[in-house]
C-alpha cells in the first residue's frame, strides 16, 4: 500500500502505539521492528517521520512518536491513561529542533487524547506554533456509522484504554490559544476499528463499521 502511495504522491507515515507494541498471550513486548521500518522508509517518495519532520514546499510535516511510556506509565482505578508528564517531557525534547518559524507546521501524533490540554499547551511553548495536528488512535470512539451521522461532535462511546465516553474521539476540533490564533486537530476513525489483540468474537464488528480516510482541503486565508 506504501509502494503505491509514494508511486501517486509524496507520503508521509508516522508511527502509532501498534507499531512499537506487540501483544502476546504472557503480556506486552516493546519493541520496533527496525526492519520494516527500514524498508518502508527506503520506498520512493514514503517519508516516515519518527521524531523527524520533512518540508515539503511551504509545509513542515513533523511527525511525532509517543513512547510507550505515555501509554503505559500512568493508571487510574486499575486501568491505564495517557500520561500528560511524559508527553510534556517528551515534546519539549523533540519540538524546538523540529518546529520551523518560516514554515506551516503540521503534527502527526497518534494519540489526541492529551495533547490539546492546557496543561500539556501551557509547558510546551512549540506547540503553540503548530496549526494543524493529524490523530488517529481513537478507532472512531466505536460510534455506530449511524449515530455518527446523527450525532455530531467530538465525544466518542470508548477509547483504546476501555474507558468510556472520551472527549476527543472523532472528528475536527480547534482549540483556540489566543484570540486570533488557533490550532485544529483532525481525528481519523482509521482503516480497522476492531484490532488483532481483541477478542476475536468482535472482529466481524469490522464489517459494520466502515473504514475512514479523511480528505482534506486546504484552503488559503484571505487577509
């Protein structure tokens, strides 16, 4: 699918939580797989952004990987959520040597459940120079296709970590950082709603629920 991608058009990829975690029955395993990675980042035109950026005409594409840490380092009643620390850490790390001032500054990170937070805005200076973010992670918020039409907004049914009602599950969001400036977040429901890792008695759910590709148009602000 890369091959063909990069064959129509410049590619970017950034990685999500699935492509440093594998799921065995005795538990997790953390690691990449350095081979794939190579090999997809050896194709023509197929830019993986692993805390790297590429500038493509006018646009810096900056593609950001959360640890595993951000994941799963933080619990709550039992159940794991995503760490604000880790990703302030983690982004003040990486954004100053990749953000660009002359450029349009676009975001590739996987999970959006923390990073539009105040706290996460308020300590990352950088990210306020960021207008637009591409998420995914979220699996749509598993909304029925049905009450997906209907229902409007961002709130999804559940979210990865099996807690319920997420607030940022689906959809456009913008989050104003000064009265002129804003940044938007576009959520993607992604290809496969239900992954390998659940129990298989779901997986025929995949064919209820469509996949998602989000087309975008960009359009130029008239002063």
């Amino acid at each position: 699918m890369f091959k063909e991608l990069g064959q129509i058009s410049e590619t970017f990829v950034s990685l999500g939580s699935h492509d440093f975690i594998k799921y065995l029955k005795n538990g997790r395993k953390i690691g990449f797989n350095e081979q794939w990675l190579n090999d997809l980042n050896n194709l023509k035109n197929v830019n993986l952004l692993h805390n790297s950026n590429y500038e493509f005409n006018k646009i810096n594409f900056i593609g950001y990987t959360q640890p595993w840490q951000y994941y799963y380092s933080k619990s709550v009643n039992g159940k794991y959520v995503d760490s604000e620390e880790v990703l302030i850490d983690d982004l003040n790390n990486y954004l100053p040597s990749l953000v660009k001032d002359d450029k349009c500054n676009i975001l590739l990170c996987h999970s959006p459940i923390k990073i539009l937070e105040d706290e996460v805005i308020n300590n990352v200076d950088k990210l306020k120079e960021i207008r637009l973010i591409l998420s995914g992670h979220m699996h749509n918020g598993m909304v029925p296709p049905i009450l997906d039409k209907i229902i409007k907004g961002n709130k999804g049914i559940i979210y990865p970590e099996k807690q319920l009602f997420p607030k940022l599950a689906r959809g456009i969001y913008n989050k104003n950082i000064t009265e002129e400036e804003l940044i938007s977040i576009i959520i993607s429901g992604g290809i496969t709603k239900i992954h390998d890792c659940s129990p298989k008695i779901l997986h025929p759910l995949n064919n209820v629920f469509p996949a998602s590709i989000e087309y975008i148009k960009v359009k130029r602000k008239v002063i």
